[in-house]
C-alpha cells in the first residue's frame, strides 16, 4: 500500500505510535499577530483518536 503524500507532509507517527499535527492559523499575516498568538500556534499536537485511526491507513508504513 501506498503512503498518501498529503497525509505524509502534514503527520507524522511518533516512536510510542501517536499521530501528530502542526497547528493552524501561523502560515500568513504573521505580522499582525502578537508574539505570545505565535508561540501558542508554533508547537505540535497529538490528532484526536478517531482521527489517527483513519490517518494510520494514509501512513501504513509507520513514520510516514
């Protein structure tokens, strides 16, 4: 099976097996945005559980 390339840029599978996300809202008008907003939004999250089932199909091959 093949790994799904979208899935593979923006997830990726962790050593313990978590599915993790960049978080949104820091691509553009990043001037406007107070520094404390940006560091809020620099860090990475874990998906929600019925969310990596479905992305553990898009990376079959563990860390994607």
């Amino acid at each position: 099976m093949k790994t799904h390339k979208g899935a593979k840029r923006r997830f990726h599978i962790t050593g313990t097996g978590k599915v993790m996300r960049r978080k949104g809202n820091i691509s553009h008008l990043r001037r406007n945005k107070a520094t404390r907003a940006k560091g809020d939004v620099s860090g990475k999250l874990e998906v929600n559980h019925s969310a990596a089932k479905a992305l553990r199909k898009l990376l079959p091959y563990g860390r994607g």
